[in-house]
C-alpha cells in the first residue's frame, strides 16, 4: 500500500517537473480526477484526492492551456513492470509542458 501511494507520489511528482502546482484550479481538479480514476483501474485499494497537484505556486509560470487540455484528453497508462503492489499510473508526456518558464522550479 505504501509503495502503490509513493508511486502516486513519483508520477505527481514527475508531473510537477515542469514547475509544480497548478494554476487553473479547473485543470488542477480535472487533472486529480483523470489520475484518481487511472489509479483506481490500476491498483484500486489506493487511496486518491483529487487535488493531486497540491499547493504549489505557479503564479510565476506559463500556463499553456493547449497542453492543459492534450494532458487531460491524454492516455494515462498503468505501468506493472515491477510486478504485482508496485504499479503506477504514467501520465501522458505533454502533461509536462502545461507549466513552463517558471522563476522558481521544483
């Protein structure tokens, strides 16, 4: 259970690259709900809040809403290369562009 939660942790985290947070709460919300649900057909006794991306400030960031949108519409895949308890939800790689041009990256 620890595992699958820090894997939820890695792919938010690898989301988080570009420069964390969210600046649409839509997308954000939209975003936590997109990966709950993968993670629940991934490996569903984990537990998910749909406010995956946190608090983070990006109000020095660039949103790009395009990206936001290609992120959400985009296939989020479970990963099981590392057997039964330990899968994780890849999240589309234009997720990673939503968020750009920040002062301050993670």
């Amino acid at each position: 259970m620890r595992l699958r939660i820090a894997g939820v942790a890695l792919t938010i985290g690898l989301f988080l690259t570009a420069c964390g947070g969210h600046k649409d709460e839509k997308f954000s919300e939209k975003f936590g709900e997109v990966l709950c649900d993968a993670y629940a057909e991934c490996g569903p006794e984990v537990e998910c809040e749909t406010n995956a991306l946190g608090d983070f400030d990006v109000s020095d960031c660039e949103y790009d809403k395009d990206a936001a949108k290609e992120c959400l519409d985009g296939e989020f895949v479970c990963n099981s290369d590392f057997g039964d308890g330990f899968e994780y939800v890849e999240v589309p790689e234009i997720c990673s562009a939503v968020f750009t041009d920040c002062d301050d990256p993670l």
